[in-house]
C-alpha cells in the first residue's frame, strides 16, 4: 500500500508489470509512470489500460507514477528474482 493506493508488482521473463488499484482495489488509470534507477537514468514506463510494463532493472530502482487526478505514488525496491 501506498497511502490508500495499491501497487501490485509482478516480474516475469525479464519485465516489470504493475497495477494500480484504490483503497477498494478497483483499478486506478494512471497518467505517467517513470523507473530511475540508482545506475542512472530516468525512463519512460509504458502503460497499456490500467497495467504499466517497464524492462527488470537490474539494480535498486525508484518507480513514480502520476495519477489522473494529480496523485503521485512512489515506490522503491531491489530487483528480486
């Protein structure tokens, strides 16, 4: 839980997905989504409905994701097999 959002991260063969949801898990759009990592570098994240897919990073990783209604949620983690 972020705040009274949901952040659902799956990693599979080589990607990140992750979904949004409210407090009452129903899905939440987002706007933008961005990963850094501490590498470097500030990417893109693809969104597609309300699920957003982004290469696995390979070291430890920060994802901001911008909500329609102006929320930004952020997350860090160390990538994880």
């Amino acid at each position: 839980m972020i705040g009274d959002h949901h952040v659902e991260l799956r990693r599979s063969g080589g990607v990140v997905e992750l979904f949004v949801s409210d407090a009452t898990r129903r899905p939440v759009r987002p706007r933008a989504a961005y990963l850094s990592t501490v590498a470097g570098g500030r990417v893109g994240v693809a969104i597609s409905g309300d699920r957003l897919m982004t290469p696995a990073p390979s070291d430890e990783f920060e994802i901001e994701i911008q909500l329609q209604n102006g929320t930004t949620l952020r997350w860090s983690g160390v990538p994880s097999e």
